[in-house]
C-alpha cells in the first residue's frame, strides 16, 4: 500500500478553493433557511387557520423529500418550468429550502415555550404582537432553541457533499474527483473527512459557547 | 419610602360626593362562558376614584376571570364594561351588533390599566431595569435615559433601586412581585388590577408586597385585588366582594362582610380561615 501526501501538497490551491466553496454554500444555504423557517414559523403562529393548514403540508411535504431528490427537481426539473439555476445557485438554494421547515419546526418548538403569562403582561403594558415576538420571545427561546439548530447546522455542513452530484466545485466532488484520476483515494478521502470533521467540530464549539453567552441571564 | 408593615388603620371611606360623580371602572351584567361553562353570570360592578375594591371567593369562583375581564385578557360574553365611560375591549357597530375593538382603541382603554399577575410575569432575560423601562421605551416613545429615570423612580417607590440591573432569577419572589408593581406603575395607570399578587409567594414574603400594595392605596391608587389575604382586605379595601359561583353574593365594607354578614356561604368560607388561623389561640394552651 502506498500513502503519499504529495498529490495533497500538489493540489493544495484547488482542495483550498473546495474547502470556500463547501463553507459558502453550506452558511449561505443555512443563513436562508434560518430566515425562511422563522418566516414561517411567525406565519404559523400568527396568521389564519387556512394558512397555518397550508404551511403544516408544506411542511411534511419537504420533511418527506429526500435532499437528492429536491437537489435533482431544482437542478434538472427547473428548466423545464422556466427556473434555469447554475449549479452553485441551486445548490444554496436547495440546502436553504430543504432547511427551512426543520429551522420552522424548531422555531415553533421555541414560540411555544415562552410562558403565554409574559406576552399578557406586554400586551397590557400596550407593546404590539411583533415587539413581542422579537424583544419577549426571540431572546428567550434562543436558549431553548441553540443546541438545535446548531445540531442542525452540523447535518446541513454534510448535506453540501450531496450538491457534488450536480457540479458543485466543492470538498467532495473535487477530492473524488482528484482521488479517481491519480488513484490516491486513501489519502484524498483522508484529508475529506478531516475537513468535514474541522467544520462540524468548530461550529459545536461555537455553539456551545454561544449557548453560555445568550444563557446568563439564567445564572443565579 | 418606607416600608413599614406596622398596621394602618382601614383607608377612609370614599367620600360621599364621590359615588354621585360616574365610576372609573363600571361593570353592567357582565357575563363569561368557557364552552357551556357559565363562569361569570351577571356581574354589576362600580369601582370609584380612588376605591380599593378586593374581590375574594373560593377558587373557581371567578373572581380571577372576573378581573381579567376588566382588562380585556378575557373576552366577556354579556354585558359591559366601561373604563372611564369608554366600552372595553368591543365596539358597536352600525346595526347594533358588536364586534371587536382594533388593536388602537383597546390599548387606549388599557392605558388607564396597570395589571400585577399571580406569576409575576417579568421578563427573565431583562434586568428589573430593563422590564420596567421595555414599554417606556417602545410604547411611551421616550428616549432610553429619560425612560430609565423614570423607571429608576419607580423602583424606588417599591424599594428596590439597588436591585435595579439584576436579572429576575438573582431576586426573591417578593422582590420579583415588587418589580412587577413598578412596570405597571412607571405606565402611570389610573387604576391598578391585582391578580393573586401574593399567592405564588411563601408566607415571609408575602408582607413586602402587601406594604407595597397598602402604600399605593394610601396614595389613592384606585385598586382592584383579587386576594386571599383577608387581613389586607379588612385593613385596606374600601369595599369587599364576596364572588361564588360565578356572581356577586355580597358586597360591603370590610366590617360588613367579615362581621356582620349572616350569609351561610360567606360564613362557610371565612370559617376556613378562622380553622387555619385557630394556632394562634390553641398552641399555647397545648404546650404549658
């Protein structure tokens, strides 16, 4: 058996090219879907019946798509509805979409568990439904609410090795890529989960810390 | 201010001239249902200016719906309720019927209110500073430094200027249920409505927040109480009502409701707190 880091050292420039890639997509994507699930998350608590029912089965209908499958409607399917994405453009705007029900799930959860007795008090103090909702309710569910979305931050930063099927410049299609023309696929692959370990262990801390920082409020 | 909790005597009565000019709170055959649950039938109520009012009843009686009727957190069924001579919460439209007052109109009614609830109800992740000055700020519209004197002073009225940037779970109950009082207070309400303020407090606490509450009537706070705390009731109301069932069984002075009244139900529920009090005459006998 052969291990020769060369082919790394090599490629260095492209593998580093990758690494942005992955990290684009991948926060872009979520930053979207972030946006997009407290969208919904606010309209499902806020708007009619009729409306929450309409979100509830978009809701289950991404929940039961698979990512691939989604990535493959936008990619290919788009053009043949007028919806012409390149690959990367796509690419962020699957991961942001696929996010975004779960990132609404999670917000619902946190919507929920503010004690309805405080959003009375503010209501009687004469603040409105949406200085409620980002001033009583945002600030206190986001502790509640941390470690799950950094959970699904983690799963999100793997999902982007699925965009290599459509083209995606990023770690996994390039690292492959240069695994199957030199045959060093030990070594390429090494270096593939040790980037994706780098990511998913930087953003555990980041949320770990963030978790005490927003938290001290609760410290007697 | 002082917090003494030495006994005051009963507040003075409302003058006579007082009940001829129209009520600040007016309630007319107030009725509440929850599903087919009659909670409330019937109510008619008048609280005048500067009025302490206690409500008591056993639990389930509605007393507690009934104050959050006059705030609107509950949406009355029957009949109305004037706050200073505006209708509450609903609107008459052209053909009579009634439907629900915008947004506007009901903080307008409501800015006479400052409501103190069972659970505090502060917001955790602000300092007391913070909760007090929050609807300053953004429903006052005042500029954050003259909001904070503002609110500065009104954690003074309730003795707790030096625990003005500790977060919520750093105070006591009874320090939490103060804070409470100066949010509501630094609004500058015409009345204040009190919901169990001290239920949710251990029995040490629960004085400091009474001395509070004694204080504001002194001042001519007009005040609705919802309480269990009878010897407040006597020292403090201008007026008792006595809620069973869903209805006024009684109302009067504190005299008439705790002493002279012959009503069995009334009886039957101050007993109760003669029994749990009756240490205070046994123990001593036992113990010799």
């Amino acid at each position: 058996m052969t291990f020769d880091l060369s082919i790394i050292t090599a490629n260095a420039g492209a593998i580093w090219n990758a690494f942005l890639v992955t990290i684009y997509t991948w926060l872009a994507g979520s930053v979207l879907g972030l946006m997009a699930g407290l969208l919904i998350a606010a309209l499902m608590l806020f708007g009619g019946r009729p409306l929450q029912l309409l979100l509830r089965v978009f809701i289950e209908l991404v929940r039961g798509t698979p990512f691939l499958v989604i990535l493959f409607l936008v990619y290919y399917g788009g053009p043949s509805f007028g919806l012409r994405l390149g690959a990367m453009t796509a690419g962020v705007l699957c991961i942001a979409f696929y996010s975004s029900v779960y990132f609404a799930e999670i917000f619902r959860s946190g919507f929920a568990a503010v004690p309805r007795g405080q959003l009375e008090a503010g209501e009687c103090l004469g603040l409105g439904r949406l200085q409620l909702l980002w001033r009583v309710q945002l600030p206190q569910m986001l502790v509640l609410i941390l470690p799950a979305i950094f959970n699904m931050l983690t799963i999100l930063c793997k999902e982007t090795a699925v965009l290599s099927i459509i083209t995606v410049p990023e770690l996994t299609a390039v690292l492959t890529g240069i695994g199957t023309r030199t045959f060093t696929f030990i070594e390429t692959l090494l270096v593939l989960c040790i980037a994706y370990l780098l990511l998913i262990e930087i953003t555990s801390r980041a949320g770990r810390w963030l978790e005490h920082r927003v938290g001290i409020y609760l410290q007697r | 201010m002082s917090l003494s909790l030495s006994p005051t005597n009963a507040i003075s009565a409302v003058p006579a001239e007082n009940s001829k000019i129209a009520p600040i709170i007016h309630l007319s055959a107030v009725g509440k249902r929850f599903g087919k649950n009659q909670v409330l039938a019937n109510i008619d109520l008048d609280v005048h200016h500067s009025e302490v009012v206690c409500l008591i009843g056993p639990s389930g009686s509605g007393k507690s719906t009934l104050l959050r009727c006059m705030a609107f957190l509950e949406e009355y069924d029957d009949g109305e309720i004037h706050i200073e001579g505006r209708l509450l919460g609903w609107e008459i439209d052209d053909r009579g019927h009634r439907k629900h007052a915008g947004r506007n109109r009901l903080n307008q009614a409501r800015r006479n209110l400052g409501i103190v609830f069972q659970q505090f109800n502060l917001w955790p992740h602000m300092t007391a500073l913070g909760n007090v000055t929050e609807a300053l700020v953004r429903v006052r519209r005042l500029p954050r430094q003259e909001a904070e004197k503002k609110a500065m002073k009104a954690l003074d009225k309730v003795g707790l200027s030096e625990k003005a940037k500790e977060y919520p779970a750093r105070l006591s109950g009874g320090q939490q249920q103060r804070v409470a009082i100066a949010r509501a207070l630094a609004m500058e309400p015409k009345i204040m409505l009190f919901d169990e303020p001290t239920s949710a407090l251990d029995p040490e606490l629960v004085g400091e927040v009474l001395a509070v509450m004694k204080q504001l009537a002194q001042e001519g706070m007009t005040m609705v109480v919802v309480t269990h705390e009878m010897g407040f009731a006597a020292q403090v109301a201008d007026s008792v009502v006595f809620l069973d069932q869903g209805s006024i069984v009684t109302r009067g002075t504190p005299n008439e409701v705790f002493r002279d009244t012959n009503h069995p139900r009334l009886r039957q529920f101050l007993q109760n707190y003669l029994d749990r009090n009756a240490f205070w005459h046994t123990t001593p006998e036992k113990t010799s």
